[in-house]
C-alpha cells in the first residue's frame, strides 16, 4: 500500500497516497476542476490546460495542470481563487479562438462563464478539433492499433485520421469517435467504409477485431447498430461504466483501470 501523506485544498487537509495524481484526489473529494484532454483509462497527456490550480509551498507557487500532477506530502493547494480561475479561464478561451464554431467547444466555454476570445482562429472558420489527443491516445494505449496520429506543427497541426491514410492497422472500433469530446473524429460512416474495403468477401466481426470471440463473422455487412451482438456488448460497456467495448476487452485481457472524462 502506498505511504498515506497530508496535503491541504482550499485549507481543508485531505489524505491521499504519495504521488497519487491530483485529479484523483480532487474527484474523490467532490472537487470540480474542469479536465477535457483527460481520461482515467489513458496515460495522462496534460495539452488542454483546463485544469490548472496552483500549488503553493510556504512562498512559492506556481500554477500546475491537476491531470497529470503527483501529490506530495505538505502541498497547498489552491483550486478556487480568482487569480487560478483567471488562469484556468486563459486556457478556455484559448479553445473557444481555436474553435469559435464548434459547438461542444461553445458550450464548454459558456458553462465556464466565457461567450467570447481574444485569440482568433487560425484557419477560417475555426477549427473542430482542440487537439487533446484523446483520439489518438486511446488508439495507441488501449487498441494498440496506432492507426492515428498528429501531423505538423504549430496552427498546422492536426490528426490524421484513418479515412485520410487508410491505415491498415485500423480495425474500425470507432472509440476514437467516441471519446472524441468535439465532432472532429467521425467513424460512424467511415469504419465502416474502411471494413469493408478492407476484409471483402471474408468479413471478420468488429467484435472478433477487438479481440472478443476471434474468427466471430458478421453476417450483418458491418450494419452494427442494427445488429444484437453490438446492442450487447454496448450494453454490456454500459453497465460496466465504460464509454465503449473495447475497454472491457482489454479489461478482460487484464491491461487497464477504470474511469472517464468529465
Ligand atoms: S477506429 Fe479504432 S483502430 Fe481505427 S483509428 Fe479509431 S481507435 Fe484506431
Ligand atoms: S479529433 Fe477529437 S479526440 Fe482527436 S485530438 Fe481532435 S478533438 Fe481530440
Ligand atoms: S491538461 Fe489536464 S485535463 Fe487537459
């Protein structure tokens, strides 16, 4: 068990494993601090900023992202101030010029009391995707399909997807759509484009691709969500807690732990 530590939030002294990810200790203290590039099931990645508090030992601070941040004995923590929600609030606003037009992006931003940047969007018309990574992430760790990923730099940068490249590892799960928090990753229409170009005649189920019931055959020509074997294993995700299947095919394979994002 790991050694228990004392550290204070907003002045209340909470316990918590040393080096136990703030994020989890806020959660479990019904603290909210925003988080958008986080998900408990993927390595932390810490690029949307949302979650910034500031730590504070005797006369130091400095200002830390709570996702990806390990607790250690004696830290102050400040989640609520309006110097941290200034801070905090910069880092929305930076999404909201990125993405002026995307709606997931707005709402997120109104919630936080933002209808309005200082930063203005780099392509015309705004961008859909806040680059989190959640896409790509959950493909490499979780599929281990690695099929996405970033390419250039700067306001260039973007992810590229399947239905640019056709990866031939991609197996057409479709969590990258699923835990995509804007309408940047749509597999809907594609995966299946991309199975059946893929496979032909001889059409292995999604379910047998993630690794459920290998040589499983769809009869259904990757029509999943009329099909009774997808109803179940969402279903199934579903009462389990998980945003999609393959994180109990994996859990099943014994790799990860729960969680998602908020
Ligand atoms: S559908 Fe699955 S395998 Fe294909 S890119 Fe998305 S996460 Fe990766
Ligand atoms: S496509 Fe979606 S999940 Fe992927 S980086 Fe962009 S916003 Fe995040
Ligand atoms: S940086 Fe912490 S949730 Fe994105």
């Amino acid at each position: 068990m790991p050694d228990r530590i004392e550290i204070t939030i907003n002045r209340t002294k909470v316990e918590a494993a040393d080096r136990e990810p703030l994020i989890d200790v806020l959660r479990r203290e019904g603290i909210y601090v925003p988080t958008l590039c986080h998900h408990d099931r993927l390595e932390p990645y810490g690029v949307c900023r949302v979650c910034m508090v500031k730590v504070s030992w005797g006369k130091k601070s400095k200002y830390v992202t709570s996702c990806n941040y390990p607790v250690e004995n004696g830290d102050v923590f400040d989640t609520e101030s309006e110097d941290v929600l200034k801070v905090r609030n910069m880092s929305i606003e930076a999404l909201l010029g990125r993405c002026p037009n995307e709606k997931s992006v707005v709402e997120f931003a109104h919630r936080h009391g933002i209808s309005k940047s200082r930063f203005s969007a780099q392509k015309p018309g705004g961008d859909d995707c806040i680059l989190c990574g959640l896409c790509v992430r959950v493909c490499d760790e979780i599929v281990g399909a690695r099929a996405l990923g970033f390419m250039s730099r700067g306001p260039d940068r973007e992810v590229c997807t399947p239905f640019m490249e056709n990866p031939e590892s991609c197996i057409g799960c479709g969590v990258c759509s699923t835990l995509c928090p804007t309408t940047a990753m749509k597999m809907e229409g594609q995966k299946t484009a991309i199975l059946k170009s893929r496979h032909g005649d001889v059409r292995p189920c999604r379910y047998a691709l993630m690794g459920f019931y290998p040589g499983g055959v769809c009869a259904n020509s990757y029509e999943c969500r009329r099909c009774d074997i997808d109803q179940k294993f969402r279903e199934l995700a579903a009462m389990e807690g998980c945003e999609h299947p393959i994180f109990l095919a994996r859990e099943y394979a014994g790799s990860k732990k729960g969680g998602g994002t908020e």
